[in-house]
C-alpha cells in the first residue's frame, strides 16, 4: 500500500531514487570513477604484495625489489596527487595532474621491469634445463598474475583520466531532476501592480 502511494505520489522507488543520487554525485565530480580504479589497483597490489615480496626474494632479479617498492611508494603519493588535481566544484589543477601522470607513468614503468625480471628466470632456469616453478615456488605465478592485472588497471586509469572531459561532459547530460505533480498547471503571479 506504502509503495502505491510513492508512485502515484511522484516520488521515484528506493533503487531509483539511489541512482539518481549516484548520477547526481558523479555530474557534480565526475572524477569519482579514475578515483574508484585508482583505489582498486592499490587494493589489488597491495592485498597480494607477500607473493611478490616472496618472488623478488626468490628470483633476485636486478631492481626488482627497489620496483616493487616504488610501485607502493607512488601507489600511495599518487593519492595525495589525485586529490588536489581534482578539486571539488573546480577546474583541474594542471600541475597537480601533471605529477599524478608522472607518478602512474613511473608505476607503470615498474610493472614492465617487474614483469621483465620473472620473464627472464623463466628464460634462465629453461636455459639451464631446470623448472623454476614447483610445489614451494607456485607464488611465483601468483606475483606475476597479480603485477600483470595491476599494470592493465593502471592503463584503465590513465585512459580514464584522459577521457575524463568526455565521459564527464555525458554523465553532466544525464537528466536527473524529479518531475513534480501539478507543477506544470502553476500559474504566473502579476506582481505589476504591486509597489
């Protein structure tokens, strides 16, 4: 009977009315969504950095520890970089934006040079006609697939950046004002002949 009224009252339902003040939310900062992708790839690095803390002990590859290591560093500066280029209700601060893309360029440049490394042990050990993955090395695997998935979300969150003028524009289009009931029957008040 409640939910009869809302809609014959006008008021959108529950879900609805939710995302419409996500839509509201994203054309007043629209760059809420590289921030979500930014936060996912720092999640998905940092939940699984044993496996590539165990692998860069293992391997010893050259740089592979000062990689893995800048890769966090700039995970967490890139933060305090994204916050200020993105400033609410305000245009983008260019410098700011600037760092931010130094410092996912720098992140991106570690995973290849981490992916770099454990390509080689693989080319090592077969080269010496040994298995470089058994039963007490499967992390090795494990490190690999997470850096490959963190480097193809940094790609996701560089285009992100890059397309955030067109996508913002789009999402400011989207109509999200609440037609009212009667409010079109409203008649104009002559207030001419008032002093």
């Amino acid at each position: 009977m409640a939910k009869n009224k809302e809609i014959n009252s006008g008021k959108p339902s529950g879900a609805r009315e939710f995302f419409r003040k996500m839509i509201v939310s994203l054309k007043r900062q629209p760059s809420i969504i590289p921030l979500l992708v930014l936060v996912a790839a720092f999640l998905e690095y940092s939940i699984r950095l044993s496996v590539i803390s165990d692998t860069t002990a293992r391997i010893q590859g050259s740089g592979m520890g000062l990689a893995g290591f800048a890769t966090m560093l700039f995970s967490i500066l890139s933060f305090a970089a994204f916050l200020p280029a993105f400033p609410r209700r305000k245009k983008a601060n260019i410098p700011m934006l600037i760092v931010l893309f130094v410092m996912l360029g720098i992140i991106i440049f570690c995973d290849f040079h981490y992916i770099k490394c454990i390509n080689n042990a693989f080319a090592r050990a077969a080269a010496e006609g040994t298995n470089l993955i058994n039963e007490n090395t499967k992390f090795i695997n494990s490190a690999l697939r997470v850096v490959t998935i963190h480097r193809i979300i940094m790609f996701v969150e560089v285009g992100l950046l890059v397309l955030l003028p067109v996508y913002g524009r789009m999402i400011r289009s989207i109509k999200t004002s609440i037609e009212v009931e009667g409010n079109g029957e409203m008649e104009a008040i002559d207030i001419s002949g008032e002093e």
